[in-house]
C-alpha cells in the first residue's frame, strides 16, 4: 500500500516528526525507518519490542492498521483513548481502515466509560462512522448522560447528535426521544433538530 498517499499517515509523520524535534533537536533512524517501506512482520516488530518509544508504536500500529493487518487492533485502541486528541484522530483513521469486527464494541466501551468522558469525543466519532449495531444505543447512552444540567462534554454530546443523524433510522425510537430531549439545548438544538429530520 503507497502510505504516502494517505493524507492521515502524512498528518501523523509530520506532527510526529515536529514531536520528537522539539524533544532532541534530531530524528533518529528509527523513525525514517518506521515511516519508510517495512513489511508487517518488521512493523509488528517494532509494535511489540520492549522500550519502544510512543511514537514508534503509534507509527508501526497506524500502518498495520491500514495494512488490514489485526494485530494493530489492540494497540490503535489504546490510542483512540489518549489524552491527546491528534492520536485520537489517527487511530480512529486506521482502525476505521482495519475493518476488525471488535472495534465498534471497543469504541462503544470506551465512549460510554464516565471515567473518561473528556476524551470520549472520537469514540462517539468512530462509532458513527462504523454504522455497527453497537453504534446507536451507545451514542444514546452518551447523549442521555451529557444532557444532565452544567455538564461540561458539550462537544461529546454535540458529537453524539450529529452521530444519531448519520445513523437515521438505525437509531431507532431512543435515538429520537433523545434528541427530542436535546432540543432545549443551546448548543444542541439545531443540531438535534437536523438530527431528528433524517430519522
């Protein structure tokens, strides 16, 4: 697979690339290695060797993911829970290309997990995206628990509106009483209201 023509694998080189920079003035050989033309026994190596650093898990777990390869799976779910949000992003990219059955459970637990609703956002995200069964009622339990008044994750519940849009009918009738619930919301109304009509 040519990884230079993802768009995402070049997001994630370059914000990586500018990461260890900032650290060490200097990119090890490594990293040109990881990012250059390996096979999967090489990436899950550098995947599963002791002491790797973050960034070389991150890139070997990206492109084995994009690579359909399962062996990612474990590891692009770690990332999708990370505190911060651009791993988020590319492990949502490649588990979304990984195709692994167990991805929409992982993501619903991990959206659904109130000890980490402050980066439950590209969960909610995935979920969406994946269209599997687990989907919909994970997305309304996020949002039924978000509408509670002063909760702070808007931008989880505001996720969690335009996912049940997306979905349309695979929300079904919880789908539709809660974002009739949503509807009073200031910052969810027009969404919940867009939400409602492609129910």
């Amino acid at each position: 697979m040519n990884f230079a023509a993802d768009p995402e694998f070049c997001s994630m080189i370059d914000r990586l690339r500018e990461e260890i920079e900032n650290d060490g003035g200097e990119v090890p050989a490594a990293f040109e290695q990881l990012a250059g033309p390996l096979g999967a026994e090489e990436l899950h190596a550098a995947l599963t060797a002791p002491g790797q650093p973050l960034w070389a898990r991150e890139i070997a777990a990206f492109r084995l993911g994009l690579a359909g390869d399962p062996r990612a799976f474990e590891a692009l779910v770690l990332l999708l829970n990370h505190r911060d949000p651009e791993r988020c992003v590319s492990a949502a990219h490649a588990l979304t290309r990984l195709g692994d059955p167990r991805t929409a459970r992982a993501a619903a637990a991990l959206a659904t997990n109130e000890l980490r609703v402050a980066y439950a956002l590209l969960p909610v995200r995935l979920l969406a995206a994946l269209r599997a069964p687990e989907s919909a009622p994970a997305l309304v339990t996020v949002l039924r628990r978000r509408l509670a008044p002063g909760d702070p994750h808007w931008r989880v519940a505001l996720a969690c509106v335009e996912g049940l849009g997306v979905l349309g009918d695979l929300g079904g009738p919880d789908a539709r009483e809660v974002l009739t619930a949503a509807l009073p919301h200031p910052r969810l109304g027009a969404a919940a209201r867009e939400a409602l009509l492609r129910l």
